[in-house]
C-alpha cells in the first residue's frame, strides 16, 4: 500500500514539474535575450534607482546635499550590487553609464561597477515640478536620438522619468531594456524589462 501511495506521490511531482520547467526554461532563455539584445546597437538600459525607502524627496531637498534626500538604504546597496553581479554574469563589465544627479541613482549608478558615471541633469526627477515633465522628455528624446548607441549605454533615474518615455511603470532596480528605432526623430520601443528582487 506505501509503495502504491509513493508511486503515486511522485507520479504527481513529476507532473507538476512536467508543467512548471518548461516555464522556468522559458523565462530564463527569454530573460538572456533581453541581456543579448542589450548588446545591440541603437539599444539601452534604463534603470530605476535601488530601494531608497519612501516617496519624492523632503521639503529642505537641496540636489547638493544628500543628507537632505531619500537615499539608499543596506538593502538598497545590496539590490544595487546584485544587479552589478547580473550585467557582469551576462558579459557586460564595462558601459557608458550615465545618471541623474540626485544622490540616490549616483549611488546606484557607481555600485554597477560599470565604469565612469556621468551625471545626465535630462534624466533628473520631476516628480516635484511635474509640469517640467514634457520638456524634459523631449529633452532627453534629443538626446538620445544623438547618441552613438554602439555600445552597452544605462541611463539610472527615477520613475516619473521612465515612465514618461516608455510607458513602464518599473518596480525599484528595475531594468528596462528599449530599442532606438530612429536616430531623428528619435522613436523608441520597450524590449522588455529585468527584475532585480
């Protein structure tokens, strides 16, 4: 009777895993695309700033001072290594790497170990002066339409300024990968995104 009830037992986990591995295998084979295809010219990375608990920044805010900003937290300093640790296991040790100024995605920015980081003031939040959005999107549209893009290029910066060029909503550490389809005017489509838990 044991041996009929563990026949049966592993009957059921081996269908479970019938089910479930090809998925796994999927999701993994569909995740080293997106790194590939980040190797490809006219592509790019954006990249939401680590963990740094809470929202926007305090009223006193000066760009200058971080003790006055939302930073990163440890976690978020561990998430931002894990995601170092990802772009080098998947080939990628050097990159033009630029960022917004505030303290929390030049943190981000440096912990990659990607190279120089340059600061980007197009890619700087507008969370607090929303109305600045649309300009500064088409800012950096310009930008990037004049961009070489012959190499791994990261953008590090925040939400709002994510959101508004690609439509992705992405989760804190967040990898977006988006393909340049014209130089000028610069035309640009989400080839997916990188969850860095």
């Amino acid at each position: 009777m044991r041996n009929k009830k563990t026949r049966g037992a592993v009957s059921f986990c081996l269908l479970i895993l019938a089910i479930l591995l090809p998925e796994v295998c999927l999701s993994s084979e569909a995740t080293r695309q997106l790194w590939n295809s980040l190797k490809q010219p006219d592509h790019f990375a954006f990249i939401r700033h680590a963990i740094a608990p809470g929202t926007g920044d305090p009223p006193e805010f000066a760009l200058s001072e971080c003790q006055t900003q939302r930073n990163l937290s440890d976690e978020g300093r561990r998430q931002a290594k894990r995601i170092s640790e990802q772009f080098h296991q998947n080939g990628i040790s050097q990159a033009s790497v630029f960022s917004s100024q505030w303290c929390r995605c030049m943190e981000t920015a440096r912990l990659l170990e990607l190279g120089k980081v340059v600061e980007l003031p197009a890619i700087n939040s507008f969370f607090r002066e929303y109305q600045k959005g649309y300009a500064q999107t088409a800012q950096l549209k310009q930008w990037l339409g004049n961009q070489d893009l012959q190499g791994v290029t990261v953008l590090v910066t925040h939400q709002v300024n994510i959101t508004a060029l690609s439509g992705v909503y992405p989760a804190s550490g967040e990898i977006i990968i988006v393909r340049r389809k014209l130089p000028a005017p610069a035309e640009f489509e989400v080839v997916g995104t990188i969850k860095i838990d």
